[in-house]
C-alpha cells in the first residue's frame, strides 16, 4: 500500500527524448491507467517507475521516499509483462513462490500464500504444471498471481490484456477490477485500449508524445477535455470536429458559425475568445440527432451505416465536406447518398481554441 | 516414364538417403581403417593390396603398453580440457551475458572482431608465444596449455553462448529482477537453467577442441604436461613409421572423446548447427 509522487522526469534513448517532464501524484489504493497511442512513452514510464530503465533526469517517490536510483530488486514493486515473462523451466508453483524463495520466507507461509493466490485466480489445478502446458488466460492468471503473493507495494501492470482474445479480455478486466476491489492495493496499468482505461481507472492518465495532456477521472475526461487530443483519444466512434467562426461572445454563451454557414449558439461562458477567431466544435456521436430532412440543425449527407445491432453508427458529410459521426438507436436505417437533418445538443458541445485547447466547458456541466 | 508426386517423393528420400550415408561412410572410413589397422602386425598393416583378412593382435597395444604410460598422456588431456573448459566458461558467460542483455551498437562488430581472430594461422604468433610462455617458465606445464586453449577458444565460446542467449527474452530476466532477484541470482536461477542445453554443447565443444589441439601441445610441451596428441605424434617420427602402432596408439587418443561424443550426439548437433538453423 503506498503512494507514489514523479517530478520532471525525463527520458531520452540518444538524442530522441521520450519522456519530456513528467509530473504525477498517485495515491494510496488508486487504480491509474496510462492510456495514449502506440509509442507515446507509456511502457518507458512504467518501466522507469520499476527501475527497469535509468532516468535522465527528475525524481521518483514511493512514500516520501526517493527511489529513483534504486534497483528494481530493492524497490518492492511487482510488475505483470505482455507476454506474460514466466520462468518457463518452473512450475506454475515455483514461477509463484520464486520471489518469496528469494526472500527466505518460511516454506510453510509461501504454502499458504501461494495456496491463496491460487485460489483467487483458480490456479489450484495447474499448480504442477510448466507454463508451457498452459493456455493464454491461463498464463495471464499466473503472471498476476507471481504478483500476488509478494503483496507488493504498488502493481504495474503493462499492456496485460493484449495478447489474449476479446471475450478473455473482457472477462480478466472485470477480474482485474474485482481483484483491485479485494485487495485494495494501488495499481499503475498501461494500456492503449481506451475502453480498459474507462472502465478500470479511478484516475487516467493520457500521455502523448512523451508528455502528460490530462489526469482525472474516466468520466470527467470523457466529459471535460481539456484539448483536443484528449477529446479524440477517448470515446468510441471518435468525437468529430468541425471547424468553426467565433460571431460573438456572451457572459454565458458563444454564438458561432460552421464553415457550411449553420450558425449554433453554445452554452459556454469563458473570457478568452474574440469575436472572428477560429475555433473548432467537437460533437461526440451521442449528442448529435437525425430528423427529418430540411429540419434540425444542419443538412448532411451520409456515407456508411454501421449496425452493430445495440446501436447504429452513421458516417455523414456536411455540406463542406467535413466528416460527422452520429450514434442512434438500431432501429435506424439511413442509405448512402441519402440527405437527412441533424439535431445537436448544444450544451453537450466543446469548444477548442487554434491551439486545440479547450476555451471552456458547456454551462450544465460546470460543477 | 510419369511419375507420381508419391514416387518423386520417395525417390528423393532415396537419393538424399543413400547420399548421407555415401558422406556418412568416406567420413567414417579412416577411422575405421584405424582401428582394423591397430590389430595388424606392422607387416600387415604395410602390405599392397591392403589386407582385409587377418589375425587380430593386441600386440601393438601391449607394445605402447610397455613403452609409455598412456595414463599419464590421458590424465594430461583430461586435467587441460576440463580446467580450460571451465576457465573459458567463467569469462564467456559474463561475456556473453553483457553482449546478449545490454547490447551497445559496438557489441555486433566486437563479436565479429573476436571471431575473426581465429582466421590468423597459430603458426604465425608461434615465436612470439613460445617466448612468453618461456620466460614465464611455463614451458611443458599444463597451465601454459590451459591458458592458451582458453583463450584459443574464448571466441567461439562467447559466440555461441551469445547466440542461446539472444534467444531468451529480456522479459523474464526483468521479471526475476522485479520479483526481488540479484544479478547472481538472475543468472543462476532464470538464465543459466533457460540455456542449460547451450551451455552444454558449448562446453562440448570446448572439451573436444582441446583434447583434439595439436599444435600448441607439440611446440609447447615435451613430457611432463604432455597431453594424447603429443602422445600420437611421438610414435609418429623419431623411430620411422610404424603404421600399426601409430593406428593403436591414435585410437586410444581418439577413444574417449569418440564415446563422449557418442553418447551426447543430440547436444552436439544443436550445438554445432547453432546459427545455420537460424
Ligand atoms: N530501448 C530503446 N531504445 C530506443 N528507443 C526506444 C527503446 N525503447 C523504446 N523506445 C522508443 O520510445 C518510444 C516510446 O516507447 P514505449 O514507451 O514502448 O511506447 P508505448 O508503450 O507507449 O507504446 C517509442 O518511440 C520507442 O521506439
Ligand atoms: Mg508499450
């Protein structure tokens, strides 16, 4: 159990710098998830966290104490690798009890805590068997489980899920969820899989390009970005963006005008824009409706339907040829080349700015 | 004549069979030779065309009996392969270990220039290490020949432990440092029992290599720490040649390594095709 605080970590391998300043408080019995694309640096974050990769600069913490140049082996963490990493010539036993065997804990309490463990995990059965003898999700089991037993001061976890097939997946995140539920201790998980970041953090971290763009909670993310990146990064289909002209700027409003000449008036209060700036409007596919043709908000024309049978997906074009998604119900049936309405709920609308920040949050979600 | 894809099939089976055995047996056959050649008298062993029908003797080997005491010879070979073997696996593992795990963009070519010391003839340091081994005062000792063998071999060694340890991913060496595991304790219990199997042909190789080396033991001992092949070569000149002697005496010297080599067949093939299966 054990809280842990990084300041201005850099990174580089040569001259490339992966990790550009990275500041981060992680608390006691926390579930953190490092979300961001392929090759934004999270694996290199949580590996310098372990001790497994030398820092260039800045400080780690765990529990007020600095950890930075400490070796792994010293650093009480337990880490679960993508491909899993057993000691392929011990048994699933052994693989459990290696860390307790180094540590000269009596034999009769790895009996039990690996007993325990096992337990968890329904490992029972397999206790005697090598890695090999065992299918993915079992091996999955395993790693966790070596984990387990140690009773580590912070989990690390590194892309866990992603080498086993989608129902495996969906069903060891919930036990995972379950497993941080029980065991109430703090978790650091990296994946690239937003919907394992929504549906396993207490707290998100999107890092990209080696940097951290926001933290918070899934749904304060997903409902307040604070850029664009993160607005895009997180929700299935993708928010769609739609360029945009600033008309005027009220205390508790915005009035712009879409590039296909739609004027929206937003409830968003915030100081910084002028009036004929540009900035661009982020919809997520929920919050936009279809009606009847020549009604609604705009005209668009559509592209695909995908039916996934709880719900449809409709990829559209405005009329300036700008892409929209827009999520309704299965019932919907829209044709290609088709031209329909749409409604947008314009208190769930964001705001970015040139920058691709956000210039504020939509009036009923401000707390 | 046609043909079908099953009797292509079987013929090339035979071809390629009746090929290896063909290599198999030219392979084999001198050392065959030599040991039907090593129960022949001296007369025998001379005669044109050469004899296939004959009495054994063991006289030949009652002979060397008499005149030099193969146990010395053999305790020689024995003590210096099996020390330079260990010796050469002290410095290669760490080695090895180093290139394999925390390869810098040097370590490829450092590999490279190791190996290519084996292309210099030996004949051509000859001088120069006479002399240090010389003023040493090492001349005719078995550490002189373990020193060298090592270092002969070291190359190879370090190759091909590199080559079993690329194999082994870095994640599981990760994985025992995180669970609590100190660098001797990494090595020990998660590499070396992964790459046992290497480890083993390469130790293989290393015995066969010195118990077959010839040319240092010839120009750097005389009787003392003299190992089989000085052994073999002493029955070779002086007295002029005595064909069925030379072929008892060789077939003692190849024996043992003969039958190691037999009985580690599987090992030997892995660690020989290293890299070709690659
Ligand atoms: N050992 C290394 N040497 C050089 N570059 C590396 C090394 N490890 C990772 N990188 C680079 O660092 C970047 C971040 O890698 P990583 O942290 O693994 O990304 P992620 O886990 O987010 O996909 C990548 O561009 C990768 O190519
Ligand atoms: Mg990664």
């Amino acid at each position: 159990m054990a809280n842990l605080k990084i300041t201005q970590l850099r990174k580089a391998y040569g001259d490339v710098e992966i990790l550009k300043g990275i500041d981060l408080d992680i608390n006691d019995h926390e579930f953190v998830v490092f979300v961001g694309p392929s090759g934004c640096g999270k694996s290199t974050l949580l590996r310098t966290i372990a001790g497994l990769e030398d820092v260039n600069s800045g400080h780690i913490y765990l529990d007020e104490h600095e950890i930075t140049e400490l070796a792994p082996a010293k650093r009480d963490l337990a880490m679960v690798f993508q491909s899993y990493a057993l000691y392929p010539h011990m048994t699933v036993r052994k693989n459990m009890s290696f860390a307790l065997d180094l540590a000269g804990v009596d034999k009769h309490s790895i009996d039990e805590k690996v007993k325990a463990a096992a337990d968890i995990l329904e490992l029972t059965l397999l206790l005697d068997r090598k890695p090999k003898d065992l299918s993915g999700g079992q091996r999955q089991r395993v790693a966790i489980g070596r984990s387990i037993v140690r009773n580590p001061k912070i989990f690390l976890f590194d892309e866990p899920l992603s080498n086993l097939d989608a129902a495996l997946r969906v069903q060891m995140r919930l036990e995972l969820a379950r497993l941080h539920r029980d065991l109430r201790a703090t978790m650091i998980y990296v994946t690239h899989d937003q919907v394992e970041a929504m549906t396993l953090a207490d707290k998100v971290v999107v890092l990209n390009q080696g940097q951290i763009e926001q933290v918070g909670a899934p749904i304060e993310l997903y409902e307040r970005p604070k850029n664009m990146f993160v607005a895009g990064f997180l929700g299935m289909p993708r928010m769609s963006f739609l360029d945009a002209k600033v008309k005027d700027v009220h205390s508790q409003s915005v009035d712009i005008e879409l590039n296909n000449g739609t004027s929206l008036s937003l409830p968003i209060a915030t100081q910084n824009l002028k009036s004929q700036s540009h900035v661009t409007l982020g919809i997520r596919p929920e919050h936009i409706n279809l009606c009847e043709k020549e009604s609604g908000d705009m005209q668009v024309t559509f592209d695909v339907a995908e039916h996934l049978g709880s719900d449809t997906y409709c990829y559209a074009k405005t009329h300036s040829g700008e892409s929209l998604t827009i999520r309704e119900n299965s019932e919907t049936n829209v044709s290609a080349g088709e031209s329909l309405g749409v409604r947008i709920n314009t208190a769930k609308c964001h705001l970015f700015d040139q920058q691709g920040n956000a210039v504020g949050y939509a009036v009923d979600t401000e707390q | 004549m046609h043909l079908t894809l099953r009797h292509q099939k079987q013929l090339k089976t035979l071809v390629i069979g009746a090929l290896a055995w063909g290599i198999a047996l030219l392979l084999f056959f001198p050392i065959f030779w030599m040991l039907l050649t090593s129960f022949k008298t001296e007369i025998e062993a001379f005669s044109t065309p050469p004899s296939f029908l004959f009495t054994p003797t063991l006289e030949n080997y009652l002979t060397i009996n008499e005149r030099s005491d193969y146990f010395h010879f053999a305790w020689n070979s024995v003590v210096v392969s099996v020390l330079s073997t260990l010796l050469g696996m002290l410095v290669a593992v760490p080695a090895a270990y180093s290139m394999a795990f925390f390869e810098t963009k040097r370590t490829k070519s450092t590999l490279l220039w190791m190996l290519s010391t084996k292309m210099l003839p030996p004949v051509g340091v000859l001088v120069p290490i006479y002399l240090l081994v010389k003023d040493a005062g090492l001349l005719d000792t078995k550490a002189a020949l373990i020193v060298i063998y090592t270092l002969i071999n070291l190359p190879i060694m370090v190759w091909m432990i590199y080559t079993y340890f690329k194999e082994i991913p870095k994640d599981i060496l990760e994985a025992a440092r995180m669970d609590g595991a100190t660098l001797l304790q990494e090595v020990t219990s998660v590499l070396l029992p992964m790459s046992k199997g290497g480890l083993a042909s390469t130790i293989l190789l290393s015995l066969i290599l010195c118990w077959n080396e010839a040319f240092w033991s010839l120009n750097l001992t005389s009787s003392e720490a003299a190992p089989l092949t000085a052994l073999v070569a002493s029955y070779s000149s002086p007295e002029g040649l005595f064909w069925a002697k030379l072929s008892a005496v060789s077939t003692l010297a190849c024996a043992p390594i003969i039958i190691i080599g037999w009985f580690s067949q599987k090992q030997l093939v892995r660690g020989l095709s290293f890299g070709a299966v690659k």
